[in-house]
C-alpha cells in the first residue's frame, strides 16, 4: 500500500508516533512522508493566481511535491498537535494553499478513491475541533472514506505518555488499521450532492472563471462523466 502521512509539526511527539503507529500497521508499504512547516513553510497571500493558472502559484514547487505524493497514495494519514482547540497553524497553512483542490474549484479525480485518517493529540481536550478542521477539507477534496482519531494523551511528550494509555493507543490503533483494510470505498450522498451543486455552479458560470471550467468541460463533468465512475 502506498501511504503518505503529513505531519503538522516538525517535533515527534506522540501525535507523530501514533501516526506512524498507523504506517506500519500495513505490512510492506511504500511511506512517504511530509512534515510542516519543514517541507513548506509558507502562508497563503490571497493574490489568486492560482485560480487563473496553479502554476503561478509563488510558493508552487513546494506544495506541488507534497501533492503529488498525496495524489499517488492509497491512504492518507494527517497527524496534527491540538493547539489553542484546533489544528497546528502549519497544518492550516498547508490546507489553505491547497484550497484549489476542492470540488468548487478543481477537485482530482484520484481523491474519490482514496481512504484517510485524520488523528490529533492534547494533553487534555480539543482533538475534536483540531481534526474536524482537516476532516473539512478532506470532504470537499471529494476523499470518500475518513477516520478519526483523537486521544487525551495526558502528557505533552511521547516519553511522559502511560504506559497504560499507550496499550490502549497500540490497541486502538489495531483496530482501525484492519477496519481500513478491509473497507470498500464508497462515494456517498453527500459527496455526490456537493459534486453535483459544484457542477451547476460552473455550468452557470458562477465559478471563478473560464480557466475551471474548461477544466471541469476537459475532464467530462459538464456533462455525465463523474470522478467515481
């Protein structure tokens, strides 16, 4: 299996380690993986160049080798701190300079037949909201299969971790991995409703201009042709 895992910190910490934990759940797989904001840096600016062309994207090159990396994977792991009740501000950074991926823009059809994970750790609450901010954008690049997981870890370090509570994780963490090998991906109602209000909105021309939808006229969504079929 081909794995990529983003990490939305560059330290280890027991975040990084469930994440890996994961990895290696799945016997011989090709694992890649990316850490933020070491591998990119950059916030953002707004300036919209990449609605016209992705290519004049300032920050292109970087963001590009991740994606193609996220592109070619069969499973997907994010792993992200709790900070201040939500994801890491790499992680977010990372998000939004990906944001032409979504369906309302100019979604890849890879991403309708990927399975992700999503897992966050806090010393005492708000892993909830930290993963609900990358589950967000997992939905809207049309990845139909997604998994949480979030643990008070009670500790801020990996070290300082209970071993009691790392049986638990190690026990967890089993379980999820063989409920993603054996799951069947299926694109569900809701994806198919978005994807569906996404293709009026081009069709319209309510999008953000002719360069999308020439995209999406390339790729045959105007008409009957869908991502998953």
């Amino acid at each position: 299996m081909r794995i990529t895992i983003i990490h939305g910190q560059n330290h280890m910490g027991s975040t990084y380690h469930i994440g890996r934990l994961l990895a290696e759940q799945f016997a011989d797989s090709d694992v890649q993986e990316f850490f933020l904001p070491k591998d990119l840096e950059h916030f953002c600016l707004g300036c919209y160049q990449c609605i016209e062309n992705e290519g004049k994207c300032l920050f292109y090159d970087e963001k590009s080798r991740i994606m193609q990396a996220v592109e070619s994977a069969e499973l997907l792991i994010f792993t992200t701190p709790t900070y201040c009740m939500r994801a890491s501000a790499s992680m977010k950074a990372f998000l939004d300079l990906t944001f032409t991926y979504w369906m309302s823009h100019r979604p890849r059809q890879c991403m309708f037949s990927k399975k992700a994970v999503v897992i966050s750790t806090a010393a005492g609450t708000g892993t909830k909201s930290a993963i609900k901010d990358i589950t967000n954008t997992l939905f809207y690049w049309g990845v139909p299969y997604i998994r949480k997981y979030g643990i008070a870890v009670q500790a801020m370090n990996w070290e300082q971790v209970s071993e009691q509570k790392k049986a638990k994780i190690n026990a967890d963490i089993e379980k999820l991995a063989k409920k993603i090998q054996k799951a069947n991906i299926h694109v569900g109602i809701k994806t198919r409703f978005m994807f569906c209000m996404m293709r009026m909105m081009q069709i319209n021309d309510w999008g953000s201009g002719k360069p999308e939808k020439e995209y999406w006229k390339k790729n045959g969504w105007l008409d009957k042709k869908r991502p998953w079929n």
